[in-house]
C-alpha cells in the first residue's frame, strides 16, 4: 500500500511538472504575440467570450486592447483583426504570410482539408488555380454565364407570377434560381423547381447553413478538443454534408461513365480529365476525395451567399421605400420595359450599383471571415506571430469601419456615391474578404446579384405585409454567418 501511495504520489508530481514544463514551452513561444485578455488554464478567455455572441464580445475586446490582440479558445491563440487598415495590412501587404486556412472544427471532420475552401500549401494552390481556369473557361464574367444568368431569372419571375401577389416566403425561390446558376457549372445542367432531390439538397444547404451560425456551433469551434468527444449539434452538421457530399460522389460516378476528354460538360469533367493527365504525378492532388469536396464547396458557396444576400437585400428594400423608388426609377430609365437588363447596363446605373454595394457591406453575412493562419513566423506591428496561428479578419469591422464609411450602422446607399452622383469604390468594402483567399466565385457573385435584382425589381414591386418601421432586419442567426430573419411579402406586377 504504501509503494502504491508512493508511485501515485511520484506520478502526480511527474505529470505536474510535464504540464507546467508544456505550458511554459507554449508560453515561451508566444511571448511577443498581440496584447489580450489574461487567459485561464485550460478554459482560455471562456469568460470574456459571451457564448452565441462571439462577434459582439471581440468587438468589446478590440474597444479595450485596441485593433490587433489575442484570445485564446481553450488553450488555442487566436490573434483578431479589427478595421480597415489591420486587415489591409495583414491580406494584402502581407498576402503570402496570412494566406494560411485556419480550422472550423464544426465542418473539419467532413473536409480534412480538402477541397479549395479548407485546403492549405500546395493542395489548396493547385485546386485554387485549377477551379478559377475551369470557371473562367466557363465564362465567368464573360456572355455566356450572364446567359445561363438571365435564362435563370426568367424562370424565377415565371415562379414569382405564380405566386399571384399572395404572401409567401422568398427563401427557396432565391435559392433556387441562385443554386441553378452554379449546377449548371459543376454538374452541367439546372434543375426544375419542383425537383424533389433538388430540393431536399437546398434544405440541407440552408439548414447547415444555420447550423453552422448557431451559438453551440460558435462554443464547439472554440472547445472542440474536449467537445468532439460528446454528442451534440456538430454530429448533425456532419450528416448533412456527409448527404451532400454523397449526392456529388453520385453525379462524379455518372461524369465517369459517359466522359468524353475532348469535349468536358461541367466542372466535375474537367477535374476528371485533370486527374487522368497527372494519374502519374505523386504530388498531384488531383484525385477523387478533392474533386467531391471541391465541387461540395463551390455548389454550397455558390448558392448560400448570394441567395441569402438577395434575401437580406428585398428586407433592407422593403425598409427602406425611398432607396426602392429611387432603384426602380433608375431601372426604368435605363433598361425600360421592352428588354431584360444586361450586365453592360451597370456601367449606366451607379445608384443601382451603389445600392447592390450597400447591401452587401450592410447585411454582413461572413462578419468574421472564414479563419485564416499564417504560414510562417510573422512579424506583424511590432509583433512575433508563430507560424500555424490562428487569424481571424473580422470583415464586420472593416465593413463597418467609421473611417470609411459615415453612419456605418446605417443602410445608406450615400456610401458609394459621390456628391455628383456617381458610383465611388471603398477599399474597405470587403465582404468576398481580400488577399490571397479573396472568394473565387466573386465575379459570378457581383454579376448574379445585378441581374436577379434588376430583372426582378423591373418587373415586381416588393410589397411588405407591415410598415416599413416595423420591419425587423435583426438576423435569425449571427455566428460563422449573419442569416436573414425569415419573413414574408407580396410580389405585385408592375
């Protein structure tokens, strides 16, 4: 009894002093990172970060240590960046060193790093490299994609006639026809609106979407080293997207049957002629488990966020009657009734480009950016960053920086007009994010959100079921992404 008292004691003091020795090591290696809240063992800055409201409690910490410091999730460093010239300096003077992916352990178990979006080094150049040829050669902002755009859209107002002016909720009608527009890149055709499996992929698409934004995902991404143990709302994320990502491993098998080399239909072609030129390359990664998950990540990006920024933006409209009258007027002065809008009208609508602009800047939808890490040892304002950590950009404060933009919390198309009414660019009007990781899809993005827009607005007026003051813009979710409140109104013919 009493050697075992003693081998516990010894054991004790030994795995005492492996911790102290480890924390201490850890600590030694981030000695000259930004400024930041004391954290404690284990737990981190738990108790400076409001749970469900990661981006508010930041954004207390930057009013106390300034724009650059770090917090620890658990016993993870992560260095935040607040405002304009923070996030500058690190995307853009310093691309190459802050183009590291950082972690989201809420999706991490699905992707592995695969795939474009979560991919690091060399994997994510060659994908990164390949997936913007293959969508350029597709004609991303070029004609033949703003046809595939505007077809699109006239399917969206048929289904928008058929609603005959009664209320209903504009969730899955955007989705739709935004969702479309990207199928017919990956999988080389679009969907009927009333396509059951179509439909079950765009729940799916929505629900991981908020999922993902929820207060428990926002708790898991930062504890998710203990966490991942227990069962919780994680596990759902991963079977939906385990689901979507067998639906693409289906359509992959399909490509394979039927490839013909010398004439590639979609993205998913493509991505398999490639692999067959570099089956000899051991450094290629170019083989299937890229291809699902690239694809995954280009059919969900390509729907969720500007569908949901269309969203956001007929809320924000409907708010705000004078922006709308004076959006409509200018769509009619332009285009008129007798053609649909074409993407060379933007050039001729700065006020409509202004507001398409403020939309974006005001609805937010990734506030924190997806997670960035440097790639080496960083010096940084003064400041030694390891290689390996975590950066987080938060986008909101550029967005909403009061150095660049007057009244930031306000929805003020003023924003990017100067005072002769013409269309002015803002540095910090960075919702694709900027950098090395600025968003692949922006092009396609900037033009789907003129063309649905114009073509809708010349053709419907928006009609609110409440008073304009009475319509809420709060988001129904405000983590990894800012999500429209659902809601209803009336499409009226004009």
């Amino acid at each position: 009894m009493e050697l075992a008292g003693a081998i516990t004691i010894f054991l004790g003091i030994y795995l005492s002093c492996l911790l102290v020795i480890s924390t201490w090591r850890k600590h030694s290696r981030y000695k000259n990172l930004p400024p930041g809240p004391t954290p404690l063992p284990l737990i981190g800055n738990f108790l400076q970060i409001k749970m469900g409201d990661t981006l508010k409690s930041l954004e207390r910490l930057r009013d106390q240590y300034g724009p650059v410091f770090t917090v620890y999730f658990g016993s993870k460093p992560i260095v935040v960046l607040c405002g304009h010239e923070a996030v500058k300096e690190a995307l853009v003077d310093q691309a190459e060193e802050f183009s590291g992916r950082g972690a989201m352990p809420t999706v991490e178990k699905n992707f592995q790093g695969h795939g474009v979006v979560f991919a690091n080094g060399e994997r994510w150049r060659q994908l990164r490299r390949f997936s913007l040829t293959v969508l350029r050669n597709f004609g991303m902002g070029k004609r033949s994609i703003e046809e595939r755009i505007r077809e699109e859209a006239q399917y969206l107002l048929e289904a928008f006639r058929n609603t005959k002016a009664e209320p209903f909720d504009p969730t899955y009608f955007l989705s739709r026809a935004v969702s479309n527009v990207i199928c017919s890149i990956v999988f080389g055709n679009r969907f009927d609106y009333e396509d059951k499996e179509f439909l079950s992929l765009l729940q799916m698409m929505n629900e991981s979407f908020r999922e993902i934004s929820t207060p428990w995902s926002q708790f898991y991404d930062m504890y998710s080293s203990f966490l991942k143990y227990f069962p919780g709302p994680h596990t759902k994320i991963y079977h939906i997207l385990e689901d979507m990502r067998k639906f693409i491993a289906k359509r992959v098998k399909q490509n394979q049957a039927t490839l013909d080399s010398s004439s590639p239909r979609d993205f998913i072609d493509c991505f398999l002629i490639q692999m067959e030129k570099e089956k000899q390359n051991p450094a290629s990664e170019f083989n299937i488990k890229n291809l699902e998950l690239t694809t995954l990540n280009l059919f969900f990006a390509g729907t969720e966020t500007v569908s949901s920024t269309l969203r956001y933006g007929f809320l924000l409209l409907m708010k705000h009657p004078d922006v709308l009258g004076k959006l409509q007027e200018e769509i009619e002065q332009v285009i008129g009734r007798n053609r649909t809008p074409a993407i060379e009208d933007r050039s001729q609508m700065p006020y409509t480009d202004a507001v398409i602009h403020e939309i974006q800047r005001v609805s937010d939808l990734i506030p924190m950016d997806v997670p960035h890490r440097v790639t080496r040892d960083t010096q940084f304002r003064g400041y030694t960053i390891p290689e390996g950590t975590e950066i987080y950009p938060m986008l909101s404060s550029v967005l909403h920086d009061p150095s660049k933009f007057q009244n930031p919390q306000s929805f003020n198309p003023g924003n990017f007009l100067t005072e002769q009414g013409r269309f002015r660019k803002n540095e910090a009007f960075v919702p694709f994010s900027s950098g090395k990781r600025i968003c692949l899809g922006e092009a396609l993005a900037r033009m789907e959100l003129f063309l649905f827009l114009t073509t809708i607005l010349q053709r419907f007026a928006l009609t609110p079921l409440q008073p304009p003051e009475q319509i809420d813009t709060t988001p129904q979710e405000s983590g990894f992404a800012k999500i429209p409140p659902f809601y209803q109104l009336r499409m009226v013919p004009c």
